[in-house]
C-alpha cells in the first residue's frame, strides 16, 4: 500500500473509477460522510434496484439532506464511522469519500472494525482519500491543514489490513477536478460550512482569496485534486 504516487496520469471523475471497480445494481450501499449527497445522488441514481443508507454526523446537513425528494431509494440518517446504526453483515458496499480523515484518530481503528461488522462476508469497503498535494491543497493547507489527518486515515487501512479485517483489492491513483463559480462559491463551500469553525484571521482571508483568484477563468476555478482509492475486501 502506497500512501501517495509522484507521477499520476490519469485524470477522470470518480464516477469512472467506481464503475471500473464495483458492480453497484442490485446492492444494498452505506455511504458514510454523505455531506451535500453529492455522491449519494449518483451511488443511487446511476443504475436500478440500489437501495442506499447514507449517513452523515453534522446536523445541519442532515437537515437540509431530508428535504431531497426525488431519491426515494436512498435514507438519510445520523450517525459516524465509529458507530454505524445498521445490522450485522448487512451491507453490501460501504463507501467514504474522503470522509475517512474527519473521524477523529482515536477512533480510527473502531471505525475500521464497525465497517467489517456491517459487511456481508467478502463485501468491499471503497475508500477514497485526497493526497497532501496540488493546487488545491496548497490554497486549503493555509487555513485548514489535514497532513497529518490524512496520515492517520491511511496508516488506519494499513492496520486493518494487517489486522487481517480486510485484504487489499485494489489502490488506484487518479487526478479529480473541483470546481467553483467564484470565490463567493469557495466560501460558502469551504470556508461558511457547518461542520468546522474555520476562524480565518484577515492576513489569512486575504491571502487564500489572493490564491484562489490566480486561478480563476472566465468559467471559473478549476483545482486539480490528486486523489488516492483504496478498494477493500471483507475477511471473515
């Protein structure tokens, strides 16, 4: 297992590689970390007979997420890695998309075992993971640095894969794109959301907003986000 790749070529929506990997019709899926349900919309809408749990431990997200009407195949409930509100080897795909690294690090290795737990026998688990660099990275690193976060998400697989929860599937390395409209579209994504308190001082404010605008287009900003997908298999 490789915590980052130098030279990544690919460069793709995750969407691809999710259908490269897994076979998603006809499956019961827990998503964790559901944010904006960005992903949920395409985890549950992408195919036929999915039925998706998608969980997410901010409240005010919840909240909004409950208003989603036109998802009759996905229930949006609470709750963290570390203590998953469903059954017994119940799911048949678990998947984090870099929600992994917000589980605080003393409940990394709990989290690991509640996803095992969930987990039909030899289900996978998908895990995906921004690396520590890129354009993005660097804007996102002067108010918010997650290096050592992300450190110990990774160091976590390792040890569940050590620990003999999982084997390695497969670990792909691919370039993801962020977009925003504007820099009103960063803030109110990045900087105004619910979940952390960023306290940006002036001199830091002036300076992200100074960085972003370097790369903005008549289209927009457009981020290139090295990104890294462990794909895990269950082991009894």
């Amino acid at each position: 297992m490789n915590l980052s790749q130098d030279l990544i070529e690919r460069s793709c929506p995750e969407r691809e590689i999710i259908n490269e990997l897994l076979t998603l019709d006809g499956k019961r899926i827990l998503e964790l970390g559901c944010g904006r349900a960005e992903l949920t919309r395409m985890l549950a809408g992408d195919g036929q007979n999915r039925t998706v749990i998608a969980l997410e431990v901010d409240e005010q997200q919840h909240k909004k997420n409950l208003g989603i009407t036109d998802l009759p195949n996905v229930s949006f409930q609470t709750g963290g890695a570390e203590a998953i509100p469903a059954g017994d080897q119940s799911q048949d795909i678990v998947f984090m998309f870099t929600s992994l690294h917000h589980v605080q690090e003393d409940k990394l290795d709990q989290a690991m075992r509640e996803i095992h737990r969930v987990l039909r026998s030899e289900a996978m688990v998908y895990i995906s993971e921004p690396l520590f660099a890129g354009n993005f990275n660097d804007i996102l690193r002067l108010f918010h640095d997650e290096q050592q976060v992300r450190l110990a998400a990774f160091r976590a697989i390792q040890r569940s894969v050590m620990d003999g929860l999982f084997k390695l599937a497969d670990e792909v390395f691919f370039n993801n794109t962020v977009s925003f409209e504007d820099f009103t579209d960063f803030e109110h994504k990045l900087l105004n959301v619910s979940h952390t308190d960023h306290q940006l001082s002036e001199q830091t404010y002036n300076e992200v907003k100074a960085r972003f605008e370097q790369q903005l287009t008549e289209s927009g900003a457009h981020f290139t986000v090295p990104m890294r997908v462990d794909l895990l298999q269950k082991r009894n």
